[in-house]
C-alpha cells in the first residue's frame, strides 16, 4: 500500500467532504495534526467535530478528499490494514462506554487479550500500571456500577491507553463531569500523551478547561475549518463567531433572537387584531 513520504503530520485532512444521504456534514474540511500534539475541534453541535473521528478511525468514508494516518490513506485500507492501523489507536467515548458485566481490571484488560498473545503474568502487571496511572489501582475489582462518573472516566482511558497507542481520540471527555473530575481527566489527557509519546485529539464544547491543556486549537463551522491556532491566539482573535465561543457571549455573530418582524410591529399586529 503506497504512502505518502514521512512528515511531521500523523494526521491530516485534505479537503475532505462528507454527506449522510444528501446532507453535506463536512464541506471541504481541511487540517493537518502534528506528532505528539494534543489538539482541540471545536464548534457548535453538528458542524462535524465527531465525523471528523469516525473519519480518521475508518468507520466512515468521505465522498472526496483524502483522510491519512501516519501517511497512509484510510480509505484506501483493506479489512486487514484498517483493523492493524486502528490498533494503535485509542477512543475515548463521550460517557466511557465500559463494558457493565466487567471489573476494573477485565475492562482494562479486554485489549491485551483480544488483540496479543501476552501471558496472563503480563497482562496483570500491565492492567495494574494502568489503572496506576489514573489512580484507580486500589478500585480494580469494582464493577462499572460501584463508579462515580469520574472514575468511570478514568478507567476508560486506562483501556484506552492499554497498548500504548499513537493516536488517541476523545470525543467529549469533560463532559458531565464535577469541576474536580473534569479537571483530573484534563490534567489525565495532557500527562499520558506526553508519556507515551502520542498524539491527541479531543472533541470538546468545554472551552476554558481546553484551552489550558492543549497544544493547538481547530474551530468549525458549517463543516468547515474556519479559525485555527494555539489557546492564545485564539483568545486574542478578532474573528467574530471565534470570540463569542471562546468567550461564552450570548450575542453576536450567532444571534440571540431567532430572525422575525420587527418587534414593534408585530405588537401593533398584535392590537389590531384584538389579541390580548
């Protein structure tokens, strides 16, 4: 399968187009992703952010433009070279989605034993340095049941992180979670990514905690990249719908008031009819 010669990138997007049955989702999107970064995709519900995962991952085609990983292009992957390229890769869904009839330990575990032919010996060290490492050694037997909503989250990137992938990816990981958790799931994002020597990318509407744990920022809209660059930069930017999101406004370039008449005429429409 040919590649394209090494760069910087493991990821990039090159004008990419993608549609359920005639509704365009992605509309020549374009980005590239540097090697070892944590990145943000942000934007308003629906503009792309997850489609652009389900991309990269291989569970979606796009209609045109090309999606590489590592320099390959996945679309062009047979049955066989996507599930090896997806194995050095980590997903973090939004809620954890952990397996419920499964411990700690099993969850974690699942990955060695469907994918390696690792001793039993191994796997039990292994699954221990990674429930260590999101501080959730001492609950490895509990069930998914017996977690509070962190702790679900931070076993799930434990299984996430079992066979040391290039590239993880979290769709919405913040979300949901107390101030406390939210802030030991970031902190969790930015340290196992710069130990393992991976990439991130992070699908997020939480824009504050974001901003203070990544390396460089994508904004969509529309299905398009419309800004993009480091946390200051972006909240220095001057372009209109950038600092509204950034900055939480309630008006602006998305306004607050759905478009109407006039508010006054509508009012002494209003009278004229007689309406209350």
């Amino acid at each position: 399968m040919p590649t394209k010669p090494a760069t910087d990138n493991l990821v990039e997007i090159d004008n990419v187009s993608f549609g359920y049955d005639k509704r365009l989702v992605l509309k020549g999107a374009s980005l590239d992703i540097r090697r070892g970064q944590v990145v943000a995709i942000m934007g308003l519900s629906g503009c792309g952010k997850t489609t652009l995962l389900r991309l990269i991952g291989g569970s979606l085609r796009p209609n045109r433009g090309e999606v590489r990983v590592g320099g390959r292009v996945v679309s062009r992957l047979n049955h066989e070279e996507l599930y090896a390229l997806r194995r050095r890769m980590g997903m973090l869904f939004q809620f954890g989605a952990l397996f419920t009839d499964m411990s700690c330990y099993e969850n974690v575990a699942f990955q060695m034993r469907e994918h390696t032919d690792m001793p039993q010996e191994l796997i039990d060290d292994l699954v221990l340095m990674k429930l260590q490492a999101v501080g959730l050694r001492g609950a490895h037997a509990l069930m998914p049941s017996e977690l509070s909503g962190g702790m679900a989250r931070r076993v799930a990137l434990a299984r996430t992180t079992a066979l040391d992938p290039m590239l993880i990816m979290y769709d919405e990981p913040l979300t949901g979670l107390d101030p406390v958790s939210m802030g030991v799931i970031g902190q969790l994002i930015r340290r196992l990514n710069d130990s393992l020597g991976a990439t991130s990318i992070i699908v997020t509407h939480d824009v504050a905690e974001a901003l203070e744990l990544v390396d460089y920022v994508f904004f969509m809209s529309e299905g398009v990249i419309i800004a993009q660059g480091t946390p200051d930069e972006l909240r220095a930017s001057d372009e209109p719908f950038v600092h509204q999101f950034v900055y939480g406004e309630t008006d602006g370039h998305l306004p607050f008031h759905y478009p109407a008449e006039d508010y006054a005429t509508d009012l002494r429409a209003a009278e004229a009819r007689g309406t209350p």
